[in-house]
C-alpha cells in the first residue's frame, strides 16, 4: 500500500497496485496483504474469515486506524481477532516535544513515557496493546526496538527511507 499516516482501510478483493492508505484488509484466501515500516508498528490481525495488514505510527494511533480497521474487519464477518505486533521503535527511544507527547496522551494515555535522559517519549506499542485490549482482540507483541537492534532499520537511526514488512493472507 502507499501509505500516508492517515486512516483509511481498503477491503482488497483482487489484486490492485498500491492502494493509498493505511490499512489492508481482505476475505479472500491466497491474497498476501504486506504492511511496510521504518520505526512505525506492522499490526497484522487474523480471523478465520478476515486478515488485515495495519501500519500504526504516531499518526495512525491517533486517527484510530486499528480501531476502524478491526471494525472493518468485523463488518466482513471476523469475529475473533488475534494481532500481532512486530518490532518498533520503544518508549525508551521515541523521543518527542513535551507538546506532541501532551497532544497524544491526551487521546492514548497509555503512550506516556520517557527517555533514559528522562525527556519527552511515547511508547506507541503500550498504547496500541490498550486499543486493542479495548476492542477484545488478543495480541502478541515483539519487544524488539527498531532503534536499538541493527538488524532492523530504524528511519531515526539511518536517516534515509528504508523498510521492514510484515505479510499476511489467509
């Protein structure tokens, strides 16, 4: 997908080249969904009828982009959701200004951390693992940060654009 940090879920019924938007979805069986990310969170949710392929940053979070996607995947008959989320930048390592963190706390308080120097951060995995508590979805989620292990890249840590993907079909 292009993806453009907005909310937007596309429901993939034949193959189609780079949708605009954040969000993945399908019920067809054989259709691979890939979510591409830097330090963001690769979400990938499954049923037994419905999967979906998420990208979570900051943004996402805040525009409620797994939300709507589990309930566009519900709208397509899912009904147990299992998520995964894969590595991503930490709480210990998105730093940001105390007015950003102030803005996104505001909506997910569960984001609310700090660097080791103590200074501004959000901790976007906490705050999707409380999205989805919310939701009923079960979850598993990778401690690994993107920023501190060199096997993954790191947007904040490299500087250029570069990706990890996450892959899922039914």
């Amino acid at each position: 997908m292009n993806q453009v940090h907005g909310d937007e879920v596309v429901e993939i019924s034949q193959l189609i080249p780079d949708p605009t938007c954040d969000a993945l979805i399908t019920k067809v069986p054989g259709i691979a969904l890939a979510v591409m990310v830097a330090d963001c969170i690769p979400l990938l949710l499954s049923s037994a009828k419905v999967v979906g392929a998420v990208h979570v940053g900051r943004r996402g979070l805040v525009n409620s982009i797994a939300a709507k996607t589990i309930g566009a995947m519900r709208d397509l008959g899912a009904r147990e959701i299992h998520a995964q989320l894969g590595p991503s930048i930490c709480g210990r390592c998105y730093e940001v200004s105390e007015a950003l963190a102030d803005e996104v706390c505001s909506l997910h308080s569960a984001a609310q951390s700090l660097t080791s120097q103590l200074t501004p951060s959000l901790d976007l995995p906490k705050a999707l693992i409380a999205v989805l508590e919310t939701e009923g979805v079960t979850y598993e989620a990778s401690l690994i940060c993107t920023l501190e292990d060199q096997e993954y890249f790191s947007f904040r840590r490299h500087n250029i654009t570069g990706r990890t993907a996450g892959v899922i079909w039914l």
